[in-house]
C-alpha cells in the first residue's frame, strides 16, 4: 500500500472575459444612452460574479435610470446588505 495524502487540486474558476473591460464597456453604453447594451454587460458580470458590488450597482442605476424601479429595489438591497 501507498502512504501519502491523496492530490488535491485546487482550481480558481477565471472568467473567460476581462471583468474590469467588460464593466467600463457596460458604463459607456449606459452614458451613451443604450441602456439596454449596458444591462446586457451588466448582467454578463454577474453571471460570473454575483457578487461584484460594481455590476449590481450599475445594473440598478441602469434599472433606475430606465424606470424600472422595481428591478433596482432588490439590487440596491443586495448592495446594502
């Protein structure tokens, strides 16, 4: 018999996209008025970091700023929280 500890393997999961490039996109959109782009991008981050304090607030801001109240509520909650 082998004596040894079994291989751990530790793997980070990095998201096959640039988080910073990919928020300064969603933030020009939005000051270009394409709210719609921008959500989009916004929704992208979170998707690879649900947490990312940036994307929820600009995603609530986008929300807020279109007058869907209702969608940013929760968003700004999560942020808050």
């Amino acid at each position: 018999a082998e004596v040894g500890s079994p291989g751990i393997q530790i793997q980070t999961k990095t998201p096959p996209v640039n988080i910073n490039y990919e928020l300064e996109k969603a933030y020009s959109a939005l000051l270009s008025g394409q709210s719609n782009q921008a959500i989009s991008i916004y929704k992208s981050v979170l998707s690879y970091e649900p947490g990312n304090v940036d994307a929820l607030f600009g995603l609530a801001t986008t929300y807020h700023r279109v007058g869907q109240i209702d969608a940013a509520r929760p968003l700004y909650g999560k942020i808050l929280a």
